[in-house]
C-alpha cells in the first residue's frame, strides 16, 4: 500500500566540528561572533527528533565505537508537529569526517506509516530507494526522542559557513511521538551550550583565532550517543569539561 505528498529532497556534504562551553563563554563568543556573523531567519527555534535504533541498540553501540563509517535513522520536526505536518525523514552518514545528510519531507503520519508499517510513499526518489534499503537491513523501532532549543548563525561574506548553539538538551524514552510535546530529562547541566561549526572546506582562519584566543577546542559529542552512554551511567560532563572550566574560570581572574 502507498501513499504520499508531493515529495522533494535535500542532500548536506560538510564537516561538523563541535564545541562545549558554559554560559560565560557562550555570551562572550556570541558577542565577538557579532561583527561576522548574524543570526539567520528562524532565530530561536526547537528541534525535535526521534532515533531509530535496533532492539539491541546496535547503530548507536557502533556509532560510539568510532568506526570509519557510521550511519543512523532520525525523523526531524521544527517544533511539535501534529500528524499533518511536514517533517523530515533522515539518513545521516559520517565517513572520513565528512557529515552526509539526505532527507525528504513527508507528514509525520505518513512518516511513521512508512517506516514502521511499510506503507511506502507513492513518490519516488533516491534518497528513498537508500532509506528503502536502510529499512530492509535493519529491524528498527523508536529508540529515544530528543529535543533541544537552537539560534544558527551564518557568515555575512561566506553564508555557506554556517554556526549553531544548541541547548536545553532534553530526551525521553517514553511516549516517544513527536506530536507528544518537546519535555524531557536534561543532558546537560543548566546554562551549557553545544556549539557546531558547519563548512565544506576550511574553516575560516578568523573564526579558528578567535576560538584559540578563547580557548574553545573541540569536543567528540554524539546528542544520541551520549544519551545512549547516560543510560548506562558512563556519561559524566562534569568530568568531561574539568579541565577547561578550570582554564576558562583562571581567564576570567585574569581579565578582570
């Protein structure tokens, strides 16, 4: 049985480099970034998500291995959709470092007919037959629902370069339809903010001086992965950001 929407298709090439920091930093960065940068048309916006995992979990165990390619299933709203919203049903592929996303837009009742009936939409397209095969290989249900609060910025001279701060980090594994609200438990302590840099080439060389000059380095964070290693108690960001909280907290004496 089919059925379906006018359908179209987005595919995203770029490398991802994320970023953690507390508040502080965060509002010193977004000040200095102000000169570069602006905020693009959706200003604060939430994103809502639900992962598709085996019932063994197997994409997100492989994932935090750190294989060479890694790949997972999510379906995406902008904010909390009703069954006759537009979302979109993603593939998202990392190999070498280099993020491939491919999506296509489809009702969020549409979305879950498809990938949990099999009720494939009537339209046609690449990016269909690939989640097509996704679906063959993998026995997939709901694994987590994760929602967070999100502003991105884009360079006013290069738009292609593109930053986001994500927070209010927050999932749940009960009641995990997107139509079902954007609570859940935090991730994250209160006033942390995850940063990603998004560009397909080099990173401009102001915005890497800028970031040494804060003393903002990269971090590996997984939104899912770390849910997934929270739940099995081997997440600790406390821990994690120790050492550059005490960097960030000695700056601050120095500058003042």
């Amino acid at each position: 049985m089919k059925r379906g929407i006018a359908m179209s298709q987005t595919v995203f090439n770029r490398y991802e480099k994320k970023y953690l920091m507390p508040e502080a930093v965060y509002l010193e960065l977004r000040e200095r970034l102000q000169g570069e940068m602006q905020v693009d048309s959706y200003g604060l916006h939430t994103i809502c998500n639900i992962y598709y995992d085996t019932p063994g979990q197997d994409l997100i165990r492989r994932s935090i291995e750190k294989p060479v390619y890694k790949e997972k299933l999510r379906l995406r709203s902008y904010g909390i959709p009703t069954m006759d919203s537009t979302v979109f049903l993603e593939i998202k592929k990392k190999y070498n470092e280099i993020v491939n996303k491919r999506r296509i837009p489809l009702t969020l009742a549409q979305a879950y007919d498809y990938v949990e009936q099999g009720i494939r939409p009537e339209q046609d397209s690449q990016i269909l037959r690939e989640i097509d095969f996704f679906l063959q290989r993998y026995p997939l249900r709901r694994s987590l629902y994760l929602a967070y609060d999100r502003v991105a910025l884009f360079q006013r001279t290069q738009p292609q370069f593109r930053v986001t701060f994500d927070c209010g980090i927050r999932s749940r594994r009960m009641d995990m339809g997107l139509e079902n609200g954007d609570r859940g438990a935090p991730l994250l302590p209160e006033g942390w903010y995850l940063m990603e840099s998004k560009i397909l080439g080099a990173t401009p060389l102001w915005f890497s001086r800028l970031l040494s000059e804060l003393e903002i380095y990269p971090v590996s964070f997984s939104k899912y992965g770390n849910c997934y290693r929270e739940g099995c108690g081997a997440f600790h960001p406390q821990e994690m950001m120790a050492h550059r909280m005490e960097n960030w907290e000695f700056r601050r004496k120095e500058v003042c």
